[in-house]
C-alpha cells in the first residue's frame, strides 16, 4: 500500500517521501494534484492497522483489534489504491 502511493508520486514527478505514513503519504499526494483514491479516514484507518503492527511497541494492537469486517473494509480501501495506483503509472 505505502509502495503504491509512494510510485503514484514518483510516476508523477513528486520527489519520493521517506515514510510509511499512509495518513501522510496522502496528503503529500493531494498537495500536488494526485488523487491517492482514499479518504483521509480511511488513510487514518490503515495507519491504525498498519503503523502498530510494522512497528510494535509491545503487543502489535494494544488499543484496537480489528475483526473480519474491519479487515475486509481495509483489503477493499488497499484494492482501489492499489487499482489507482496501476492506472497512473500506466498513463505515464
């Protein structure tokens, strides 16, 4: 996911950000014109599940445990991104 907004920037010229900040990616994306295909709540959602479990500090979800419905809500967000992302790249 983070991969895919990083290369729907570079594809378009945005120098490359070295974070893994979905919430941040965005927005560095919606600075410069690009449509990154998801809402700032669903950015902040990913980050909720990802961030912890890439970088844990103790147990991967110590505030929040997604359940299947949570978890296929963000396999959708990350679909649409990711099918975005392939369209840009393939338009430049």
């Amino acid at each position: 996911m983070e991969k895919a907004l990083k290369a729907m920037g570079l594809a378009c010229g945005t120098p490359l950000r070295k974070t893994h900040s979905i919430g941040e990616l965005c927005r560095g994306l919606l600075d410069v014109g690009l449509d990154p295909a998801l809402t700032e709540d669903e950015a902040d959602l990913l980050d909720t599940v990802y961030l912890p479990s890439k970088y844990p500090l103790g147990s991967v979800l110590p505030a929040f445990e997604p359940d299947a419905q949570v978890a296929q809500h963000c396999l959708a967000i990350v679909d649409r991104v990711l099918t975005a992302a392939a369209n840009l790249i393939a338009a430049n």
